[in-house]
C-alpha cells in the first residue's frame, strides 16, 4: 500500500473565508472516496493545534499501490477538486509519498 500526505498553506485571507475555503477542500477530496480506482481511504484534517501547527490543513490518503496513486493524480475527478477548490487558495503545498 502507499500512503500519499499532502499539508497546506492557504493564502492569507479573512477567517471566516479560510473556514469555508478548508470545508469546501474536506467534503471535495473526501467526496472522492469510490469514485477513484485504488483509493481506499481519504481523510482531510482541517483543526490543528494552534501551539504546534504551521499548516492549515492536511490530506491523508491510502491508495493500493504506487499505479493507483499515478492514476489518481490524474483522474477527472480529482484534478477538478484539485483545480476548483484546492490550488486557487494555496499558498504552499508539501508532499510525502511513501510504502507502507
């Protein structure tokens, strides 16, 4: 299995807005779960600690291996969560891809 884990960065903007902007991110990439071949979990957390935290939110994904995560980078589905509700209100996007 792989486990792909994204955090991010928003840019700056009012709360309210990044409140509804880290829902809007939550329910569009958990929303992908079935729809994605070899996707068999996604979680996105969006309530960090504030006395640690440097990121706003995080995604934590299973996949079944290495050419279900290459398929997901690229499914429709997922590049339009991507594209609408993700890159738009990114600041700085950090990945780690990994065997487990």
């Amino acid at each position: 299995m792989v486990r792909h884990v994204i955090l991010w960065k928003l840019k700056d903007m009012p709360e309210a807005e990044k409140i509804a902007v880290k829902a809007g991110i939550k329910a569009g990439l958990e929303g992908l779960a079935g729809q994605i071949p070899g996707l068999l979990e996604v979680h996105v957390y969006t309530d960090a600690l504030p006395s640690s935290a440097n990121a706003d939110l995080m995604l934590d994904t299973t996949l079944t291996d290495e050419a279900a995560l290459k398929g997901y980078a690229v499914h429709p589905a997922h590049v339009a969560v991507a594209d609408g509700k993700v890159r738009p209100y990114t600041a700085v996007r950090t990945c780690l891809d990994f065997t487990v």
